[in-house]
C-alpha cells in the first residue's frame, strides 16, 4: 500500500474520530446541564425576597449559585457572622452564637449535660445545602465546558476531513499530470 494511500486512510479515520467524539462530547454535555436544571426545578427552590432571584424558581446553575450565596447569608446572620469552625460546640447560658467549647461553661440540660450550640449546629444543615447548590452549579459549568469541548472537537474533524479532501484531490491531479506526461511521451517517440 503507498504512503499516500495510508495518509488518507489514516486523514479519513482521524476526522471520522474527531467528529464522533466531539457529536458525543455534546449529546453528554447537554445531557448533564439538563439533568442539573431537571434536578434543580424537581426540588421547588424558589429565590427568597432578599435574595438576587426573588420569587423566582431556581432552575440553572447560576441561579442555584445564588440561592447558595443567599442561605450563607442568612446564616451568617444568625450567628452574628461566625462561621462553622469559629463556634464553640456548647451553648453558652447567655446565648451567644459563639458558644463554648468547655462543658463547664456550658448551658446546661435538665440532666446537668452540656446543651449543643444550635446556631454552630445549624451551620451543617446550611453547609450541606450550599455544597448542593454549589455543586448543581458546577454540574451545570462542565456541561457548557463539554458541549464547548465538542463543538471544537467537531469543527475540527470537519476542518480535518477537508484537507484530507482536498490532499486527495491534489495527489489525484498530479497522478493524472503524470499519467497525461507519460501519455504524452509515449505519443512523441517514434515506432
């Protein structure tokens, strides 16, 4: 087999990978950043009034990333700014959001034992459902990525298969120069 012939075998099997890993790369990717928003719409979150999408439905990555930034908000709020990690795991008697760590210091319960921080203990609740939103959002963003990823990965094997064709066209008009001279040549010498 020429070399020629095993260019454009190979040219014709690259695009033809290049063109179906990138029509795949956006059937998958358009898939996902649907299955995000079917997800997202399944659980009913709507936006809370003080919140960039008030009233609305979240339904997309971007605004799952907002009701994210919404509910750290509020609980911040609560806590008086503290965060998770900066709260002690006791209440304090005086109920201050930051709590203790030192059970004799403690609020105590009717049996004598230290009574849990609530507000350090709700950071848990907003913290996993932050880390599902973010995640809904993240989803959403390596969906686009893959559709994006396959639309190059397509217009390449396109770009590919063209040059391959026009390789093609190129070595089978020089054949034909050459078949044409040879032609010729034979023509031209006497018998």
């Amino acid at each position: 087999m020429s070399t020629r012939k095993l260019l454009a075998i190979g040219g014709v099997f690259a695009s033809l990978v290049l063109i179906g890993s990138g029509i795949a790369s956006l059937v998958i990717g358009y898939q996902g950043r649907d299955e995000v928003r079917d997800t997202l719409r399944r659980e009913q979150i709507v936006g809370p009034d003080d919140s960039t999408i008030p009233g609305q439905l979240v339904d997309t990555g971007s605004e799952a990333r907002a009701q994210a930034d919404i509910i750290r908000h509020h609980q911040l709020e609560r806590t008086g700014g503290l965060t998770y990690a900066q709260m002690g795991r006791f209440a304090t008697p005086d109920g201050d959001p930051a709590g203790t760590n030192v059970a004799d210091e403690a609020a105590k319960n009717a049996n004598g034992d230290p009574v849990a921080n609530a507000a350090r203990n709700n950071w848990i609740t907003a913290t996993t459902l932050i880390t599902s939103l973010e995640t809904a959002y993240f989803a959403e963003q390596v969906g686009l990525f893959s559709m994006v990823v396959g639309g190059a990965l397509l217009l390449s094997g396109i770009g590919f298969a063209v040059l391959i064709a026009a390789a093609l066209l190129h070595w089978r008009a020089l054949e034909e120069k050459e078949e044409a001279a040879t032609a010729g040549a034979m023509v031209s010498r006497p018998a």
